[in-house]
C-alpha cells in the first residue's frame, strides 16, 4: 500500500497531541516513526465457539504480554466469531469478524471500541488514501470512509468468498476463492477495481484457489494459491498490474501466508500433500528462494514490523516467535488465544 509510513506517523502524531486550555488541541507535526510502541496480536480462536477469539496486548517497553486486551478495554466483551484481518491506519484500528458479519473500529491507542460496521462475511483489509476497504464473502469490496466511520460504497465483483485484497497505482486487487456461485476453494481470479470509479474493470486468470494478496516495493502484486490440498500445493506468484497477468511463479516453494519488508518475502505453509512444513524467504529481486527457519516448524500466519524489520511468525497454538531478517531468533511471546492469523504495530 502506498504512504504506509506516512499514515502510520500521522497516527502516532494523532494519538500524542497534547492539550491547551486557550487554543485547543495541539497536533505535532507529520513525522516519520521512530519508535514501536506494542503489537496487537488478533486470534481467530475456534469457529462456532463463541468467545473463542481474541485480540492480545504486548508492550513492548515493559515486555508484557495481555492475552485478552480486546475484553479488558471494553467492559468485558467478545470480540466475535471469527476474526479474520487486523490493521491500523490512522488513529484507529480495524478488524473483520467474519462470522459476526462486522468491521469493529477501535482507538488505535488503548484498543477501545469506537463503532461496528455491518459488512457481510468481512474477510480481509486494505487501506489507502483516506479509505478503509473490506473484502467479504458475499463476493464485494466494501469501503469505509475513515473520517466519518461510514460506509461509502460497494464494489460488486465477478466471483464469490472474496480473500486476500492489496491497492497499487489507484487499482484495488481482491483474490476470488470462487466462480460466482461456485463453491470455496474453486476459484481461479483475482479482480481488478478501479478506485475512482469503484467499479470491476478486469480479472486475472489464476491457478485455483487464489487467497493471499500485497503489493511488493518492485511494482507487482504477490499472490498465494493454496492449490486443491490433494494433487496441487499452494504457491507463489508475481503478477504484472500493466497486462494484468500473472508472469511468474515461484518453483519448488509452498507458500500459503506471506509478509514482506523491502525487498523480502516471508513465507509459511503446512503442505496436506506432502506432510510438511516450509517456512521460506524470498529475494523479489533476485527470485531467489532460502530457507528461513531451519527447523521449519508449523505457524498460522506470519507479519512484519514496517519500522524494524523484524518478522513475527504466529503458531497456531498460540505462540509468537520474533526474528531478525537474517533468521535468528529473538524471543517469543507468551501464549495468545488459538490460531494466531495476524498482527498490527502500533508506532510513534
């Protein structure tokens, strides 16, 4: 996404203004992050199992670790069946709660719930310029209005369990995971939206089953398919926004969750086919594959610090391991709820 680190700066200029009792509030000067204040940690939990899921607190300062932060900022709540996607873009933090049929707004400072938005089957999240888009299973982006907390728009697309979504050069790329009215798991595009007229304009022909989507600092969009889970493994691919293509995939990886920073992606994937795990990075560059974890152990999810470059990689059971980029190990944190799936960095 573009102007990430200028967004995130505004943020953090947002979340210290300080106070004057003749002329009001006092706003700092856009400035670029220097410092990491914590990590919200979302967990997907169970599906069905109502209470389940969880967004955690780790201070970073203090080196302390609140498993359900989420429930102890507002008065004891859930946070909803199945949440899918957690990001912070400005002074607020977003998250998908897929079963609930809901985006939850919260302050980005303390976790607090500002107001919930009705998105059917909200799946993934991409922000750029002033806009908040939601992915949905109903086969649609959603956008949200991030200074009025409303819902602006519907954008319909030719396909169904809408997945991964990523924003490059004014374009909006959303990962279908069915044909319309196919079944889960089918699909074989990704649609191109227009962001000036919210429209479909287009889709790329993928392999089946299309669900991870982001945007690389070489220009491409990344895409992951997870395959059919029996004859077909999950992959990496490069497409190319200007013939809406894909033109290359990787060889030889497995790779269904990916995080980038710089010229890197970081890869995971449990492989069903050949019963083993991979955890991977890639040189976007140089195309070169090595492996980044040598014991190459399971995890649910992976994220990436945009200030210090660190990667986090999530285990399904609830544990969160911290690398430099070079693959050594830092430290883990504690135990959250089930099936970590994703983390938001909160920077000042």
């Amino acid at each position: 996404m573009k102007k990430i680190n200028l967004f995130a700066a505004l943020s953090a200029a947002l979340l210290l203004f300080g106070c004057s009792k003749d002329k009001g509030p006092k706003v700092p000067e856009p400035h670029e992050p220097t410092e990491t204040v914590g990590y919200y940690i979302l967990s997907e939990g169970t599906w069905g199992q109502a209470g389940s899921a969880s967004i955690a607190w780790y201070d970073l300062a203090a080196k302390e670790l609140t498993p359900d932060w989420y429930s102890k900022q507002n008065g004891g709540a859930t946070l909803g069946g199945t949440p899918s996607d957690l990001k912070i873009y400005g002074t607020k933090m977003y998250c998908t709660v897929l079963e609930d049929n809901a985006v939850l707004v919260m302050n980005a400072a303390d976790g607090k719930l500002v107001k919930t938005l009705p998105v059917t089957s909200a799946r993934s999240l991409a922000c750029d310029d002033g806009k908040v888009y939601v992915s949905s299973y109903k086969g649609e982006v959603v956008r949200i209005d991030t200074t009025t907390l409303t819902i602006t728009g519907t954008a319909a697309v030719n396909g169904e369990y809408c997945e991964g979504i990523a924003v490059l050069n004014d374009k909006l790329y959303v990962a279908n995971d069915a044909t319309k009215g196919g079944y889960q798991g089918g699909g074989n595009t990704v649609s191109v939206i227009d962001l000036t007229t919210f429209a479909e304009t287009a889709q790329i022909e993928t392999p089946v089953n299309p669900t991870g989507l982001l945007t690389g600092t070489d220009g491409y969009i990344y895409l992951t398919t997870s395959g059919d889970w029996m004859t077909v493994d999950a992959q990496l691919h490069r497409i190319d926004p200007a013939q809406n293509k894909v033109i290359y995939t990787f060889p030889d990886l497995m790779a269904s969750k990916m995080a980038i920073f710089g010229d890197y992606i970081y890869t995971s994937h449990f492989s069903y086919i050949e019963f083993e795990s991979a955890v991977k990075r890639v040189n976007i560059k140089t195309n070169e594959v090595t492996t980044f974890v040598e014991d190459e152990p399971i995890y649910y999810g992976v994220a990436t610090n945009p200030l210090s470059g660190e990667i986090f990689y999530l285990n399904e059971g609830g544990r969160i391991d911290c690398y430099k980029a070079d693959g050594t190990k830092l430290y883990s944190i504690g135990t959250v709820s089930l099936r970590p799936n994703s983390m938001a960095f909160l920077l000042k």
